[in-house]
C-alpha cells in the first residue's frame, strides 16, 4: 500500500463514526462523580483546585469504561491514584526544565512499555501523562500541589464509591462475553447447515474465556449462571463440526443430512436462548419447536453410528447449557460454594467436567491476581519488552521522543500553555501504525470543532465560575455518552471539556481557537512523523506469526493424536492447553495481519494472496484436528499404539515447517506423508484415516500457498 492511499485510509477510519450501542446511566452516573468533586472543590478550595480534582474524577470515570474484567472500582482507585502520583511528582521538578524533561522521558518511557500489560493500562498510564502536563501547571507552591495531588485522588475515590452505591447492570460485561460466545456459536450451528466446514471465529470464547478468570472477591459474588455456560460452549463446538462434516458424519445429502440440518437448527435456537437469558439474567425460554426436534426418537432410527453419537452428545451438552443458564439466585451459601468449585451447574456434562477438574488441577476455576499481586506481573512483562525488535520498546521510545520534542517546542512557540502539543502526542500515540494515524487525523479534527464552539460560547456568554463548571460536566457527560461511537467525536467533547474547565479560574480564554488548534496539530504531525521515522512495521513480522500458528497447531494437532494412544478421556489438560495455545496464536496472525493491510510497506515475501491462502490452510488444520478431538476416547478406552507415531510426526513436521516458513522457504512434509500411508494400513477406523489425510491435505496447501509468494 502506498503512502498516499495509506494516509486516506486512516484518515476515513478516524473520522468514522459507529453506530454503537449508548450507556447512557453509566455516563450520568460517571458525570455526576465529576459534578460532586469539581461542586465541592469549588465551595471549598476554589477555581484552581476544583480543575486538578475534576481530572482526577474525569480520567476515573474514563479508566471504568475500558475493556478490563477487572471490578470497575478498581480501575477508578487505580487510574486516581497513579494520575495524583503523576501530577504532584511533574509538580516537584516543574520549575526545573532539566528535571522536568528528564521525569517526562521516564514517565512517557515507562508509559509506552505499560502496553507490554494490556490496553488498559496503556490507555491509563497514557493518560496519566498527558493530564499531568496540564495540572503542573495550576498549584503555586508544594503544598498546594500535595493538596492537588490528594483532590485528584479523591476524584477517583468518589468514582469508585458510585460504581459500589449506584451500580448499573452488575456483572454485565461478563454477562455480555459469554452471552457473545454462545451467540457465536448459535451462529455457527445454523451456518453449519449450509456450509459442513464453514469456520469459526475462536476470538468470542477467548473472551469469555478471559471474563471468566474473577478476584477472590468475584468468586464470591459471581452470578450462578456465569459459572458454567462457556466450558460447555467449548465442547459443543467441536460435537457440532464433527456432526456436519461430511468427510466424518452423516453423508452430504439425504435423509441422515437432513436430520443433521434439522438438529443444528435446533441447536441454534437453543444457544440463542441461553445467551438471551444470560445476557439479561432471565429464565430461559425455549421454543416448543425446538425442544421437538431435540427430543424425538426419530434420531436414533435414522443416524447410525459415529454421527449417532454425536447428536446424542450435543443434545446432553444443549440440555446442561439450558440448566446452567437458569439464574439461581437463591442458591444457598453452600450450593454457591460447591458450584464455583466445579464451574459448572448441575448435568452429566457439568458432572463430568467436575471430576475432570479434581484429576487434573490445570482445569480448575480461573482466578485473577489482585492488583498488589499483579504489580510484579506486570513489572516482569514490561521487563520482557526491553529488547530489540521489540515494537512496544519502539513505542515508548517514540512517544518518550515526541513528547520531550513537543514540550520543548511548545516553549519555544509564542501561543502560550504550549503543553497542548505534547499532550495531543501522548494521547494520540499507540503501538501500531494505522491507531496512531488515524487518532491523530481524529483529533486535529475533534479539537477543532471543540476548542471553536466552547470558546465561542465562553466569548459570547462570558459564563461565570459556575456555569463554566456545569458546561464542563455536561462536556463530560457527551464524551462518557459517545466514547465508544468514534474518536473524533468523543474529542470534540474533551476539548471543549477542558476550555470550560480551565476557564473557571480565567485561564481558558488566554488562548484563540487558532492558537490551540494549531498546537493540536502540532503534536499530531510529530506523532505522525516519529512513526514514519522509527516505526514497527507488522508487515515484515508476518512470517514469524503465521511460523508460530503452524508451529501451535501442530502441537494441538500431536496433543490430539497421543489422546488415542493414551486415553485420558475428552478432558485431557494438555489437548486444552494446546487448544488455547493455537487459538491465541491464530489471533496473533489475523490482528498482524490486519494492522500489516493498513501499512504503507510492500510484502517483502508475502503477498495479500499469499497470506491469505496460507490463513485458510492453517485453519483447515486446526479444524482437521478439532474434528479428531471431537471424538476422543474415553479414559480406559482401548489405546491405539499407531497414533504415538502419528503426534510425534505431526509435532516433527510442523516445527520443521515453522522454521522453513521464518527462513522463506516451502515447507515440505514429506516424513509425515510416509507416516499418514502407513498410518492408513496398521487403522481401520475410517474416521481417524480420514482426518489424518485431511490433516496432510491441509499442510499441503500452506505449502501451495507459500510457493506462490
């Protein structure tokens, strides 16, 4: 892609606005925190205190609308207190342009690597800073600026005591990520019916995966129903590829392919039911027609065999999603207990999944470090980033860089309040390309329409103390209300935020429309240009990513294979541990490579095509495996000693085709093809000698795709 064309993209994609879904009492309840702190303040401290408290409680307000499963108080006390920490230490080496610059580097730095810990925390530390390069500039002395520190803090308390006294929807972005994963699947079941291999996205389990893991404090208040619907959602999945494939289910057409369709319709419905009552904390209504189809005997007189079973499977799997699903607030204090050990409900599935946990420990219940547990954690991730080729150490240097250079440059230019630019910068600036670009185009232009309309009401009206605080809630209430709707919209509420915040104490209207504009732009071109200069390019780590999903899928793949040589049952620890080592893998290349399409880089050995082609190959695989996983034998079931030297020549062969992959050659699988014909004359079982072809097949068409590039 070129510069040209790759400027216009994200220019579009930053001036987008989305039709999302409004949380109109989260915002109320976020503006009325911001109205407590800055009312009081103003009564009691004044102008000057009340604006340092007000982005205490705003930058809160701001932190309990990220994407953490963390409890949102937390993120309220955790956001406060680091932003109070920030401001009165910018406060102490303010008056020091060399000590000051010298904590701007190391505090920019340190808030480039805190991305090494997740957006949240990126988005927090970067705040941190570019706030603080506004509240240094409002006390007058050290106590005063301890005074401020300790306002700002407060800002973020009365945020975090809201969210315990008013909450709103409790439980509901977990609610909303298992909801997600059982609509997803419900979604795969009906295209299923149309398409046998159609795929399947594994980022909404991984969600809810994600959700599920809770603090010691969760765990005791976590919703019966959010305990055990997602593990059954990661074993139907597999019950329901297994039975619309053809290559190992009911043929492709006739009365045994029309039952299939008509049970994966029902499974449909089923799923969509749970998710509708999980996600609203309701019973679950299911449709009689449904139910029908799922309980007539006709099943077993027109399915035989392997796809048999796999109907009755997904019907006791379906039958413990629905039971799980119930909200159970009554439950006693024990029952509570004996439900978050196992993690499930009741049911043969949910039984099952119970004494799996209690022979393999690694499948127990997931918890959550708490925040003083998670400080070393997160210290040890940053630590790791500190490398070369690493792009989050390019991005701290990049922002540390930029936000120094804006600084400096705002001194130097005669407009005054010159932190504008390194400010815009920080806020701008994110490890990838098309982020930076795109947030940079986004707010030149939401700054422009803010700062233009809040200081032609502040020249026209000329609002008092008051009133410049209540415009500056409402501003606040707009931008909680619209965040999610884009970036450039959001930014014409924060601009026009800070003009009426800073303008109760006079210091709003020193400035023109022009003059913040054009520092606005100012910190964006170096945001822009320091990425041009010294950027981290994904397109040429492609190779790398796709070597690493091979390389994963091939252990999952040998995990699968060594269960038929060693029966462990379907709950075997290491077939999951590979699992989600393949599915994080696999969503590690298509976010590269969808950053990579937005980049102004050629290939360099990998086309569009390429890329593309070699990403279906590699599903295929995992699907191939999956549908294998689907039909593990039991724990004391006969073992099949061929399958031993099936994993060990999966797991052979594709770590030598990751590194032909990372080195730009083709892969070949020619010792993995010898081991498949034998495999072919020492099994019977049509099923296993199917799926270990089209596990070859698979790899063959990475190498097709890989000899193209």
């Amino acid at each position: 892609m070129s510069w040209l064309r790759a400027l216009r993209e994200t220019a579009r994609s930053g001036l987008t606005v989305e039709r999302r879904r409004l949380a109109p009492a989260i915002a109320a309840r976020g503006a009325l925190g911001l109205a407590l702190v800055v009312g009081f303040s103003l009564a009691v401290f004044g102008p000057a205190v009340a604006a340092s408290s007000a982005f205490g409680a705003f930058q809160a307000a701001i932190a309990t609308f990220q994407r953490s499963w963390r409890p949102r108080p937390t993120l309220a006390l955790a956001s406060g207190g680091s932003l109070a920490v920030s401001t009165f230490l910018g406060y102490l080496t303010g008056a020091h342009l060399l000590l000051f610059l010298a904590l701007l580097l190391l505090w920019t730095f340190l808030s480039g690597l805190a991305w090494a810990a997740g957006p949240t925390a990126g988005i927090i530390a970067s705040s941190n800073v570019a706030i603080m390069l506004v509240t240094v500039t409002l006390p007058t002395s050290v106590a005063t600026a301890a005074g401020h520190a300790v306002m700002i803090f407060a800002g973020g308390l009365v945020q975090a005591a809201l969210v315990v006294l008013l909450p709103v929807r409790p439980w509901g972005a977990q609610r909303d990520a298992l909801a997600d994963a059982l609509a997803a699947e419900a979604d795969y079941a009906r295209r299923l019916r149309h398409d046998p291999v159609a795929p399947f996205d594994p980022v909404p389990l991984m969600t809810a995966r994600s959700a599920a893991a809770v603090t010691p404090r969760q765990a005791r208040r976590r919703p019966a129903e959010l305990h055990g619907p997602r593990r059954l959602a990661e074993r139907i999945r597999p019950v329901l590829a297994s039975l619309a494939d053809p290559a190992v289910g009911a043929p492709a057409e006739g009365p045994q392919r029309d039952r299939v369709r008509e049970l994966l319709a029902a499974a449909g419905t089923v799923l969509d039911a749970a998710a509708h009552a999980i996600r609203h904390g309701k019973p679950v209504r299911l449709p009689p027609a449904a139910v029908s189809v799922l309980r007539t005997p006709d099943t077993g007189t027109i399915l035989a065999d392997r796809p048999h079973r796999a109907a009755l499977r997904l019907i006791a799997l379906l039958g413990d999603v629905v039971e799980t699903a119930e909200p159970r607030t009554e439950t006693s204090p024990g029952e509570a207990r004996t439900a978050e050990e196992a993690g499930e409900g009741a049911g043969a599935g949910a039984a099952a999944d119970a004494r799996a946990r209690a022979a393999h420990p690694s499948l127990a219940a997931r918890t959550r470090p708490t925040l003083l547990r998670l400080a070393p954690v997160v210290l040890a991730k940053m630590r790791a980033e500190v490398r070369p080729g690493s792009p989050i150490l390019r991005h701290a240097i990049r922002v540390s860089a930029v936000a120094a250079a804006g600084y400096l440059l705002g001194l130097a230019l005669p407009f005054g309040h010159g932190y504008w630019a390194p400010m815009a910068s920080v806020m701008v600036m994110r490890p990838d390309f098309s982020q930076t670009y795109a947030r940079s185009v986004a707010r030149f232009g939401g700054t422009l329409v803010g700062v233009a309309l809040a200081s032609g009401v502040v020249q026209t009206a000329h609002p008092g103390t008051y009133l410049s605080a209540a415009l500056a809630v409402l501003c606040a209430f707009g931008m909680y209300l619209l965040m999610r709707t884009g970036y450039a919209v959001s930014q014409v509420c924060v601009a026009a935020y800070v003009v009426f915040l800073l303008g109760m104490e006079g210091s709003g209207v020193t400035q023109t429309v022009r003059e913040r504009v054009l520092l606005t732009l100012l910190g964006g071109l170096l945001a822009m240009l320091s990425y041009a200069v010294y950027p981290a390019w994904e397109t040429p780590r492609l190779r790398g990513r796709l070597a690493d999903w091979l390389a994963a899928s091939g252990r999952y793949a040998a995990a699968v294979a060594a269960r038929y040589a060693d029966p462990a049952g379907p709950g075997s620890p290491d077939v999951r541990e590979a699992l989600l080592a393949a599915r994080a893998a696999r969503v590690a290349w298509h976010d590269a490579l969808g950053l990579a399409g937005h980049e102004p880089v050629r290939h360099r050995g990998l086309s569009h095509a390429a890329a593309e082609g070699a990403g279906h190959a590699l599903a295929e695989f995992g699907r191939a495996a999956m549908l294998l996983e689907a039909h593990l034998p039991e724990r004391g079931a006969p073992p099949l000693p061929a399958a031993a030297g099936l994993a060990e020549a999966l797991r052979e062969a594709t770590e030598r085709g990751a590194k032909a992959v990372r080195e730009r050659t083709v892969p070949v699988w020619d010792d993995l093809r010898e081991t498949v014909a034998a495999w072919d004359t020492e099994v019977t079982d049509p099923l296993l000698r199917k799926a270990a072809r089209l596990l070859l097949d698979a790899l063959d068409e990475l190498s097709a795709a890989l000899s193209d590039a």
